[in-house]
C-alpha cells in the first residue's frame, strides 16, 4: 500500500511540472527514477521539488513514518 502511493505521489509531482517518467524502480530505503526533464528546468530544482514535496506529502498521509524515519 505504501509502495502504491509512493508511486501515485511520484507521478503527480512530475506531472505538476510536466516530466515524463521513464522508468522507476522502489527499493525498500530509496526511488531510482529516469525522467525526462524540460530545458527551462534545471536537474537541481527539480530533485529539491520532487524531494521536498513528496517528503511533505508522504509524512502528512503516514504520520507513523517520522518516528521510524524521523
């Protein structure tokens, strides 16, 4: 289930800002994603984004995660 909404969450972010996923792969501590980005967006700003945010939402929706990951 956590898994299913870590993706569903990934996929929304990069849809705000109009990337395309290539590939992605959920490990049990980490993501690896290939995306596609557009030229306006730097790589930097868009890993801080999609970080962020996601980090924000994931904990809002599973609350007992900040004590097991903090």
């Amino acid at each position: 289930m956590l898994c299913q909404d870590i993706v569903n969450i990934l996929s929304m972010l990069c849809k705000r800002k109009g990337v395309n996923i290539v590939e992605a792969e959920i490990c049990p501590d980490h993501v690896h994603m290939l995306v596609e980005i557009l030229p306006n967006i730097s790589v930097a700003s868009f890993v801080g984004y999609l970080k962020g945010k996601s980090t924000l939402i994931i904990f809002e929706r599973h609350a007992n995660l900040k004590y097991k990951y903090g």
